[in-house]
C-alpha cells in the first residue's frame, strides 16, 4: 500500500485556497495538514479566519484546523500555493530555497526559464528542468507551476494538435466571473454585460502557450513557433472559460484527422492512472451547441477540456470551441494533478 | 415644411414590429399609420392582438389601431416588414409588385443578386440596384433590405478601414437574447451560460460582410475579395451585441491610420442629416474595457457602432472590440434610415 | 439482503423525468427497468426521444433504452410519475387501476381527498388514505403525491412547529427557473428582473399547505386550521427556491423554543435510514445571509431544507428565511422518498 | 420667467452622485454649478476625478468642472448631499450651520426627531419641522432628507390607503444590486442567486416608514401606530426594487376602495406641477404579472411607484407588489423632487 504524502496549502484563506481545500477532500495520496496564510490570519481556526465561498460549506476536516504563518518551519515538504500574485515571489522563493517542493498557481514564477509551466497531459518532459532549476538556485526544494485558467482550456486541445506543426492561433475568450477570485468582478460591472478586457490576460494566455507548446531545450523551454493571438473577454457565467479557437497548420490536416486527434487524445496521466486526471483529457462533443459552461464544465470532476463544433476556418484552417473549469482544471485541480505527476516520477522522495 | 410620409409595418405584433413601432415613435418624417399581421391578429384592436415585451409598454398612438392583413390593399406605399423568414418571401414579393416600397429586415431578400443589402454610412450606392430590380422583375415597388443584427457591427467598423484593402476578417460574437425574438432563448439554456452555437448566424455573417463591402457591378453586388470567418455565441446579455474582430490589411496601415479612419468616419446619412443617422457613425472609446453592452449600447439612440482596444494582432494585423445594439441599428433602426436615405435620393417621390 | 425492486417513469422524456433518471443512478433499492412517454416518443432510442437539459448528460443506462407507450401493459408495478398536467389525470388513473403504485409529482390528484399529499417527515401517516382510495375507487393499485416545489420547503420547516399550533402563516417566494420545465420561462423573460406572479402558484402553496399540515380523519384529511397566504415571485436563479416567512403561533414558543424544534427535527425517514432521506430535514444556518439558492440548495444531495435567519416579527410572532431544491426535494427526490416510506411500511410487497 | 437656483452636490463622485448629476441635467429649476468631494477628488477636473458607472457616459456639463472640497465656501446655498453614511454627520452639519439647505439622501439625519424624512405626495406638512430645528440649533441652514431606496416604493404605496387606517404592514423586498453602490455587491455573490440580507435594511424600512406615515406634532413627528415587519432580499436584478406587501386596515376599506385610493391619488407634487413629479405618483397595472423591474421600473422618468396584484390577503386584508426605481425615486429623484416641494414652499428665497 502507498504511503500517503502530507500537504500544505500557501494562502489558504483566499479563493482559490478554498478550492484547493476542497478538491484535496478524500484525495487517495495527499494528506492535507497544513494551512498557511497572511499574520492575520495565523493563528486562528481556519473557518474564523476566511468567508467560505464555495457551494457546499467549508469543509469539516479544515474548519477547526489553525492556521500557520507562510514561513518555512512547520510545513510538510510539498505545498501548494494559492497567494496572491502581490506576495508570492518571496515566500514561494523561501520556502523553496528551505527544502520545499512548492506547487504553484501563482503566476509569478510561470514565465521563469528554468521554471516548468506545467500541463502533464501537454508538457510532462519540462519537468526535466527542475533539476537544473536546483542547481543554479542552489534551492533544496523547488518550484513548479501550473498555466493561467485562460490558457489551460486552450492548450489541453492544441496538445494533441502540434503534431500537425501548428502555426497560428488566434482565441477568444468568454471568461467565468470566479477566475477573478472574491470579491472580484462588481456585480455592477458583470450583470447582464460583457467586459471585453481583462487586465494582463492576452499576454499571459499568449506567453504561457508559447511556453507550454515549446521543447525543452536543457536549461529553459524553446518557445513553440507559432504566432498566437488573444481576445479575452468577462461574460456573467459563475465557472467555465468558453473559448473560439481558430488554427493554422504546417501539414494542412484533414478535419477527419484533426477529430481523431482529439478524440484519441490519451497522455502520461492517464496511461499512469494519475489519481486526478480525467479519463480523457479532451472530450469531444458532437452536440451543435455544446460544449456549454453551466452544463459541462463540472463534468469529469471539472479536470477534462471539452471541445466542439470543429469545422473550417476561412481564414485559418480550422476553428472550434473549448470548454475548461476554470478554478478546478485552470487552477486547483491543475496544481494538484502536476503533483500527483511529480509524485509517480519519483521527484516528491 | 417637409411633406410627411405615411408608413406601414409588416408583421406589427412580433418583437421586431414592437421595435419599429417604439422606433418610429416621434419620428420627423414618417408617419405609422398602417399595422399588418397574420389572419390570427387581423381586425383586432393593436392591444388585443399581442403583448408588448419591451420597456415602457405599448405606445398610446397604436394600441388602438386596427390591425390589419398583410395584404396589399390599404398599407401606404412605404412599408418596414418584420416578418417572420417562414412567411416573408411571398408577402414582400406580392407588396413589392402592387407598388410598394418594402424596407425589409427579414433575412428572406438579403442575398438576392438585385436586391440591395444596404448600410447608408457604408454602401449607399448599392442602392442603384433598384432600378433594375424592378425592370426585370416586372414591380412598380421593390425590396431593400438591412443586414442580420450581428452583421451590422462589424461592417460598420469595416466600411471605414475599407480603404486600406481588407483582405482576412476574423470574429467572435458574443449576441444578446433579444437578438432571438420572443419567447427566444429559454432561460434555462443561457442563464449563467454561453450558447456557442446560434443557427444560420456564422454563414449570414460571412455572406452579408462579402456582399455590403462590395462593389455596385450593374445587375449585381461583385464581393468582396476577402476571407472572413465568424465564431457566433450567445451570451447572457438583453440588448448588444458584442464583437471581437481581427483584420488583415493588403496596404499594411499604421495603428494610427487605422484609428483615424474609424475617429473621422462622416459618411452620406451625416452629410445629409438624415433624422436617424447617429452624429458619428464609429464611436471610438478609449477607456481600456469598453465598449459594454449594459452600459454603451443605447448612446446615440442606438444607432453607432462602438469600437474600442484597437491594438496589433499578432496573427493578423490588428484587432479590436466593436458593440452595436441588435434590435435598433441592428434591425429596426436600420430600416428606417435606410428608407430615410431612399427618401433623401427621391426614391420615394 | 434486500431484493430490489423494479420501477419505471411515467413521462420520461420531460425535464421532471429526466430529474428522476438522474435521482435514481446508483439507488440501492430501485432499478430503473421502463420509461414510458408519449406516442411520439415510444418506439424510439431514450437518447433519440429528448433532448437532455440537465447538467452532465444523459446517464449511459437509460441512453439507449427504448421508450415504451404510457399504457398499462409492461411497466413494473411501482411507477414514478413526471407526467404533463394537461394529460396525467387519466393515465395515472388507468395505471393505478391496472395495479400499479403511481408515485406522483403531477399535481392533478394532490388535492383528492383520498389521494395522500406526502412528506414523510411531515405526514407519514396520511398514507394511510391508500386502502380506502383502493376500495372506494376499486383499484388494485393506488395513487400518492407529492407536494409543489414551492410548497415543500414550508412545509418542511412548519412540520416540527406544528406543535407550537400554527394560526398564521404569510409568506413569499423567489422561485428558481428550473421549477418551470422547460422551455419553461423565456430569457426575455426573466433576465436580469423579478416576475411577480406564478400562474395558480398561489392556491396551490396555501391549499396543499392546509391539507400536508392537516390531521388523517378516515376517508380524508382534515385541513389545517390556519390562515395561509402567499405571494409567489420568479427570480433569476437556476435551482432552489428561497422563501422568506412569518407565521403566528397558538402557543407562543420562545425563540430558543422554536430554533430547537427545528435543529432537532428527526422524523420517521431519518429513524428508518431510508436511503434518500437527508441526515437532517431541516439544516439550520446560523450565518447572517444564509441560506442562499446558489451556494446551499445542492447541499445534503438537495434532499434537506435549509432554515436561516430565525427572529421576531414585528407582525406574527416569528420570521425566517427557507430554501429547498426545487427540482430534487420539490419533485424526483420527494417522490422517491415517497416511495421508500411505503417500501418500509410493507405497501409495496 | 422663474429665475433659475444654483444648486452643488455633496459627495459628487460616487454612484449616488453621479446619480443626482444625471438626474439635473437640463433640469428646469436648478442649475449645478458645483461638485463636492472628498479630499483626494478636490483640485482634479471631474472626469479624472471619478469612474463613471451609470449607462451613457459622463455629461459634458460636469466633464471639466473642478471638484472642490466638502467645505462650506464656495459652494452654492442648495446642496444635495450624495455623500457615504461614514462621513455624512459632520459634513451635513457643517453646511447647515454655514447656511446651506442639505437636502441629503444619507441615512446619517433621517431618523433625528427636528429632520423631516420627506416624500413630497405623503408627508409634505412634516417640512414644518424646519423653523424648530433651526431654532434649536441655532442654524442658519437646514437639513432635509428622503427615505432610504427600500422604503419609498411602501411609503408611496401605502400614503394613499393611510387614511383607511394601516394597523399592520408586512412585506419581503427583492432589491436591486445597484441598491449598494459601486463596487457594491460581489457578483460571486449574487449571479444566480438570492441574498436574504442586507445589513439594517429591515430596522431602517420599518421605523422610516413608521416615521413618514406619523403625524407632524410640533417638535416631532408622532410615528403611525401600526406594526411594519420587513424581510430584505437582495436578487441579481441591476435596477428596481420590488416589495410584496401584506396590509391589514382598520376600517375594512373593499378592494374597489383600496383601488380607487391608489389609482386616484393626486398629491401636492401633481397639484403644483413640480418639475419632478410624476404624473401620477402611484400607477397601477392592471396586467396579471406587472410591475417587473427591468420592463417598468424607468417608466415615468423613475419617479413614480408602480403597483399590481392587488387581492385580498388570507392573513392580513390585502396584499400586491410594489415597484419603484431604487436610484431615482429611491435616492437621486426623491431629493430633487423634495428641493422642488421646498422651492414652492418658498423656502429657498
């Protein structure tokens, strides 16, 4: 029988640590025993120092737990961070540096060389660069991240794609109100509305798809050489990121072909059976309308992207839909599945 | 002191009648003295033969007007229809023929070689169709129609930078539910949702683009010799559509010409000051996260196009946001100022 | 070990049945075996026959199930009911004739004074109206409801204050979405407003209340003798209905007294374990905002009824606020539950 | 030809300011020659000063007033006060005792016994608190104020049936987000939802509305002997507040009477043609599930309240729902409308 692993949380009072919080409930390999967050609230029991937002209450395993401060001392040795972009720098850098293997889903370290931006379904090979990472920080532990929750949904259906060279892409995205944590978007802004502008979005979404898509090249990842273009957008849906998506490609695939590949999309997660991970990574839906945000993104526990409507691009070659769960699969559940594939690669002994 | 004209509404009781029936309301020119709709409806008092679902209730000019068949007989020369696309094709043809002037929204005319998909600020002289519409189809009337509510935004933002030789159009549209008439959406489908499916809609945009930003050829509209491709989605939102758009140019302009173009875009209906035309076309708005539906559409009466985020697009070579309201500029605004600039041509005399 | 029983759904294709298909995955008593719907539907594959609206997707066991006609013949004896109102009060009948135990959430015989109106927690022993409505009525079967979806969440809080001799009860709804079927209420509608009126909605929460609350006489039930109004209101909410009340008690209970009958309601469902009771039918919520449709109604498998904000009201004797899942505890679940208690009480052997 | 009043507004950068800016454009009576705010606004042009929130951009008018400071000064002698409950005490003092009439839409004076809480059609004689407060303040200015948003609408509804003798008023409210300002209400918290809470709303309705239905006595006003009982929701509705309310009477007035009060009721306001003033202060709407927020609540310019549903009630005598617009009647209009009545009174020469 496995040995079961004890986890901490950084910045577990916020949202997105009530998320992690929530999805680590009855996880099969992780023991979550630790809480960490601001010196406001250490010291406290967790459910008097946050407002649980989540659907469901907070959960009983945590509530009377106290909370720690983000320093490096109790802590067990893998910790996933939830802080906010404003502090993550330094505490993610100390407590690496003490020894800890730090899960994050920050975004603060994501664009870093020697730093994987990780997708196990995508990229698994950059973890290849934590060892350089350790040696040049002269860090015991280390750092590993996990994409922005816009970028997550498009490059889970470009994964099983690049084969086809791809070229250029061009995204829109319909974005859930929870990708910007609580209290986040006003009602007033959000109601009955659409802002067409998310402050930093674009660039992220087009960076980080260059970097998940590239080649691991020794000490950093060679960007994906394709031109990527983003348009991100708010509209009043609680979870799910919609997202158009037209492709260029090099090998001018048929549509058939390109189907196939996302339908018989099958990576390192799921040949090793990884606790988290979806059945299949990219669940294709041949609804005409579908996939939707309220009725699918918390299929497959919210960890799968779904895609429709594949058909021609005038302009590029093919265009389609993308569904993912912004806070599971593009935050939480993301964090926690790069774990759970460090794990079977030996690195968290 | 300008003549008055009498006009008439073909299917009055629909939301698109209900539309040109508040629209019309006060105008300096027309007067509303006819309502046509199906058998069911015909011989009722207007308030008794259907309900009103806009803002504000039912005008008092027309809730007790006698509706009447759509057949040609009493209506006065000058008719805007409404019609369903189901009953459509024959009842405009057969007002057409008895003399009238149908300034149609119905999708059922648009693509006809010899029937003018008209934009005042953009292709006033396809008006020149008309001519030849009626010599070769025996009418002493004839039919001239607006585009589809998500078409109209984009080629207003388009007619402008036409100049510099568009060659690839890229959108995504996120439309509001009143675009769907009534009862429309089911609430349960689009509440907290995206739709990323809207029937027919991709392939009106793609059509409707080529042929407004065409070229008069005689007997016909020669296209526009560009790629143009559409995502169309709806999006919890009562009034607006809301478009992001990425454009190629053969003539490769600066940001600043291209921002100039659409900033002093002054075309015939302002020359003219026809009553309906917005004061500006474009309504270039800097703020970073606009335009927004809730709270942009319905300046300048409804009937400009918003734009807004002009900036580089790394696949193509610039994109941007552009919103105009579906039910005014996009349907029944659009009639009326297209009949105003008929009336402006003589073309009603 | 228990033998399981074999059950089938009148009306299966409907939003209400496919709330029952979704309630009975996995049950440990029943086994889904017969789906019955109209004429229109039987013949076909389930998957061809509908379109399924709930989030998730059409369960794998029912997909390709074949839809029988909804006469006797077939179908197991125990028979959930999702029927149209406009068309069960015959087929229920011929059902429960023909010898099966109709178990219905249609409201057309609810109100029939040997037809029991069933909460278990509530009223367990109104069944025992059955074996007069089987001789009166010359039936080997036999008919039994449940209550409105508005009406269940009152009642549930009411059952343990009855003993405190309920005289008044004012209360108003703000009901979800999903209690309308679907189409059910148009976009138009209901975005971003309140509609103040629910046809019928009204007799029937005052009605059923009188009679779920009234004392078994016999051959009927003797209502309630209290004064019951309420005014019913739909919100934009996708699931749960939130009620605030005010009710005047003969006795004139402390607070504590009536916050401890409601923490420690604990009725013949929860003594038996039936498998589709909550733990507790009432959940008191001692935050200052709660409950809350979105965040609470899903809570406890949607079974419970969620009780919050208990004070003094300045017009009868005490206030507070109740929430209940429409379409699981307010229709498929209660009826469930329904037919468990009858299960236990031997009436299904 | 009357001479025109300069008027300024306290607190002219938030949402309630803004308000009160829209609200006086091209008003007949008042011009706005002066924008007040907090420290960091003064010095700054307007526009830079603040983010606008409403629908239709910032007026021209105000765009490149300089904002001042909120000190007695400059600023002209009749000011609307906009300003935060935080600050408003000191402030609207200050000003009153410097001379300047407050007519103040904070909450901070309303209940003090020397301040009249104003509805122009309901309560204009309690306007004689004012010699006695400035005598015993030893003003020069005064302080007048309107109810809070909630409260209107009931007050409005029930001024007519006053004289039927009110005993007991119950009512649930269903309030617009616009209702807390900006940021306001997290739309995680209120998309798809209902929120039954609002921090003092439910003591604020039922002792304003003891207040303004009480009779003037001198020194004070004798609060109306009758119970009032408030349950306060919020729902995800952008403007409008909707109330069900329950009333019992002491003279057992019929529906007809209690229909025609509401439907006659002509007050001061209407008698002297206020600039303001709504036609009729009360509509009723005779339609079976009118008045709806998003389709009445801007009817009337948003200043009368709009009333439906009117039947008997089992519990108290009669019950309907009320609708009136929170941002207009219920704070910027409602000062506006109590200026003009103050104006007529000839309290402002």
């Amino acid at each position: 029988m496995q040995t079961r692993i004890e986890v901490g949380i950084l910045g577990a009072t916020g949202m997105v640590g009530q998320h992690f919080i929530k999805f680590l409930q009855g996880h099969p390999l992780f023991d979550l025993t630790w809480l960490g967050a601001s010196d406001r609230s250490a010291g406290k029991q967790y459910k008097d120092a946050m407002t649980w937002h989540l659907a469901g209450g907070t959960p009983e395993t945590v509530a009377n737990r106290t909370v720690d401060e983000c320093k490096p001392g109790n802590a067990p040795r893998l910790l996933f961070s939830a802080m906010d972009a404003g502090v993550a720098t330094e505490i993610e850098r100390a407590f690496a540096e003490a020894g800890h293997i730090v899960v994050s889903n920050s975004r603060n370290h994501r664009m870093e060389a020697d730093v994987p931006l990780l997708v196990p379904e995508v990229n698994p090979d950059h973890l290849r660069l934590v060892p350089g990472q350790r040696l040049s920080r002269g860090w015991k532990g280390g750092i590993v991240t996990n994409p922005n929750c816009s970028t997550i949904g498009l490059v889970m259906a470009l994964g099983p794609l690049k084969q086809f060279g791809i070229t250029k892409v061009l995204v829109t995205t319909m974005q859930a109100i929870s990708g910007a944590g609580y209290p986040g978007v006003p009602s007033m802004d959000i109601m009955g509305n659409v802002v067409p502008f998310i402050g930093g979005e674009e660039e992220k979404m087009e960076m980080e798809t260059h970097k998940i898509l590239g080649e691991f090249a020794g000490d950093h990842i060679e960007p994906l050489a394709a031109k990527v273009s983003a348009h991100c957008n708010r509209v009043p849906v609680v979870d799910g990121h919609t997202e158009t998506v037209s492709v260029e490609f090099a090998t001018k695939p048929s549509k058939h072909d390109v189907l196939h590949a996302l339908e018989s999309f099958h990576a390192l997660p799921q040949q090793r059976n990884l606790p988290s991970a979806p059945k299949h990574p990219v669940i294709y839906m041949h609804e005409a309308n579908r996939p939707q945000p309220r009725k699918d993104a918390e299929r497959e526990r919210g960890m799968a992207a779904f895609v429709g409507r594949l058909r021609p691009c005038h302009v590029l070659d093919f265009k389609f839909v993308v569904l993912s769960h912004n806070t599971i699969r593009g935050a939480a559940g993301a964090a926690v599945l790069n774990a759970e594939l460090m794990q079977s690669e030996g690195m968290l002994d």
